[in-house]
C-alpha cells in the first residue's frame, strides 16, 4: 500500500472520530477535546489517534477515560463510514506541544510586557542624557552581577 493511501485513511479516521466526539458523544466526560491529527501503519489495523483537551490536569484525564470508554462507540462509527477491509483499533493519546504552544507564548508576551515597561522608564529620564549615558548605566550594571 502507498503512504498516500494511508494518509487519506488518517485523515478520514481524524473527521469520522471528531464529528461524533463533537456531535454524537454523550459521555459528559468527552468535553473539550480537539482531535489533532491521526497516524495509521501501512496495514490499517491500529489507529493512534493524537488529541489536546482544554483545561487542567483533572479534565485532561476525565476526558480521556471517557475517550477510551467510547471507543467501541467511536470504532463502530468508522466501520460504517469507511470501507475497510478492518476497522482500525483505538488508540488516545494526549499531544502536549499545544499546551507547550500557549505557555511559550505567554511567557513571550510577559517578556514583551516587560520590554515595555523599560521603554517607559526610558521614556521618564531626563532630557539631557545621551544614548552613550545610557549605554554606560547599562554596562556598569551588568559589571555589579
């Protein structure tokens, strides 16, 4: 079987499994989850299937116990949308990197903040200090760490 094959069954798999999470899933525990993207060997067998739940630690595994309680439920749903030879078994697995994303980027937006606010208490010197004067306080600062 060709990899292109393979990455259209992934991507069928990803639309089946997030349409019924979203639409058709009653467990209240399945709530907030974004299913990513779906990997699938050459054989079609196994599905691992990547997601982010929004919220804590908590939520995250309530979600997933709940994920891996439907997945008969979700299985039975990609047996009567695709035909294939075998339906794929389930497998959940929580992706970090968009959790990693949102914490990167508010630590860049602090650190931004912070750029800021030295912009500001440059803005409040005198008017008759130079770029060089500034420069020096700044050497002689970090000569005294």
């Amino acid at each position: 079987m060709s990899t292109r094959r393979t990455a259209r069954v992934a991507e069928a798999i990803r639309q089946v499994v997030s349409s019924a999470i979203l639409l058709e899933l009653r467990d209240p525990r399945a709530k907030n989850i974004t299913v990513l993207h779906v990997e699938v060997p050459a054989d079609l067998r196994t599905a691992k299937v990547y997601v982010t739940v929004r919220g804590d630690k908590k939520t995250e595994v309530l979600s997933m116990q709940g994920l891996n309680s439907a997945r008969g439920f979700l299985q039975a749903k990609i047996a009567d949308e695709l035909d294939l030879r075998y339906t794929p078994i389930l497998t959940f697995v929580v992706d970090p990197g968009v959790k990693k994303s949102i914490e990167v980027s508010r630590m860049l937006r602090e650190l931004n903040a912070g750029e800021d606010n030295i912009e500001d208490s440059l803005d409040d010197l005198p008017d008759g200090v130079t770029d060089d004067e500034i420069e020096e306080l700044d050497s002689l600062d970090d000569e005294s760490e």
